[in-house]
C-alpha cells in the first residue's frame, strides 16, 4: 500500500548537479529507514545513500559528492547530487521501509549525466 515516487531526474553535463525528491504516501507513520538506489544498464543495482533516523550511509562512489537529507514530517527524502560524473547515469530508485534495501520502491528518475 505504501507508494514511493522519485522526481528530479534529467540530463545534465559532468561537474553539474541535480536534486532528487522522493515521497511516500499511503502511511500515516515515520518510515524508519529510507534511501536511494541506483541501477545502469547491464549492471547492478547499488546503494547510494540511506537514512535510518539520525544517521546517514553513503556508496563509496557517492561519498563526499552526494548529499541525503530528510523532512520526517512528510515522509520526503532529497538527494543532492554535485561533481556529477558520466559514471553517475543510472536509474535512481528510491527504496522506504523498517531497514533498506526493503520490498518497498519507487519507479525511478532517469539521471544522465554527459561528458
């Protein structure tokens, strides 16, 4: 029943940023663990950056460029994206739940990144 959807997504030249949202709908609670996830084609899918109350986790081809932020009031979840790299293009699913990765995702946000 809970419904994640991702916006933000887009093409944007290397060395640029991007801001992802992600809200969830359908729960009247704060959702303990939310993150972002991303999937290439040909590739899997991994871990970029998650929250579990205060504290935060990063990828390590994210750390240090990419920002998760939160506003529990409304179950959102942002990711600011800075120094994007062409290596960064990939689908970003955003992914809620009691721990992450969860059952629970949302459509994803095409993020292209050009050399």
């Amino acid at each position: 029943q809970v419904q994640l959807v991702e916006s933000g997504g887009g093409l944007v030249q290397a060395g640029g940023s991007l801001r992802l949202s992600c809200t969830a709908s359908g729960v009247n609670f704060s959702i303990r663990a939310m993150g972002w996830y991303r999937q290439a084609p040909g590739k899997q899918r991994e871990f970029v950056a998650g929250t579990t109350g205060g504290a935060r986790k990063y990828g390590d081809s994210v750390q240090g460029r990419f920002t998760i932020s939160r506003d529990n009031t409304r179950n959102t979840i942002y990711l600011q994206m800075n120094s994007l790299k062409p290596e960064d293009t990939a689908v970003y699913y955003c992914n809620a739940g009691h721990s992450i990765p969860s059952g629970t995702w949302g459509q994803g946000t095409q993020v292209t990144v050009s050399s």
